[in-house]
C-alpha cells in the first residue's frame, strides 16, 4: 500500500508535523509506503502500536524497497530486515545491526507519533524540498 500525504502547506517549519494515516490503517508488523515532502518514507507498526518512520530506500542496494521488509526483534530493538540482502536495521535510529559481511551503512529515520488515532511524521522545512 502506498499512502500520498500532501505537504504542500503555508510553511514547513524546522519540525513539521504531517498527518499520515489512521493507526488502525496500518496492519501491525507491515510497512507501507508514504510519499511525503519528496520522500518515500516506510512507515511501521508493531503489535506494541509503536510506529516508526525510515527511508524507503535500502542504504545497500539503493532499491526503494523497505516497506517490504521482514519485521522482528533484536533483544528490545524493535527491527527490520531488508528484503534485499537481508541487512537487518534498529527501526528507532536506524543504526544497521547486521551488516551481513558488509561495512555496516545506517538507515534514515523521522520522528512519528500518534494522536487521537492519527500517525504523523515530522520532516524537516529541508526535507519537502529534497527528492528520494
């Protein structure tokens, strides 16, 4: 599923707060697909309703890829693994866990949070003029 969230608005500040989805849109332990001030941006939720924001773009194969990726657990780090080369990726700051033999490269994230059921992403007055 890819969401197409308009950012066009009067101004993007330093912290912007996007609406995204409704939380129950999002199916716990999937990702989707955000299209959001020039980004493609992954979007998970744990069975926990934790939701995460990182860049849909695989550090290490450069395909747009990462909403398809395998969620889990690496002791309390909530994860995803490429669906690629299997790298596998802390979903809060997006350090890489498991390089798998590679020199390990880090996986951009966004702050998210959820009110009154709604998820949204902060991006950066920057971010809506950047391309993935």
């Amino acid at each position: 599923m890819t969401i197409d969230v308009a950012t066009e608005s009067p101004a993007l500040t330093s912290s912007t707060w996007i609406d995204v989805c409704r939380l129950e849109d999002l199916a716990p332990e999937r990702g989707v697909v955000a299209l959001m001030g020039g980004h493609q941006i992954a979007i998970f939720r744990t069975f926990a309703n934790d939701v995460y924001a990182v860049h849909q773009r695989d550090p290490f194969s450069g395909a747009f890829v990462m909403s398809r990726g395998i969620v889990g657990t690496r002791g309390d780090a909530p994860t995803v693994a490429s669906p690629m080369f299997k790298q596998v990726f802390d979903l809060r700051t997006g350090e890489c866990l498991d390089a798998v033999g590679k020199e390990p490269l880090s996986l951009r994230t966004w702050p998210t949070r959820v009110q009154d059921g709604v998820v949204h992403v902060a991006l950066a007055g920057a971010d809506a003029e950047e391309s993935p």
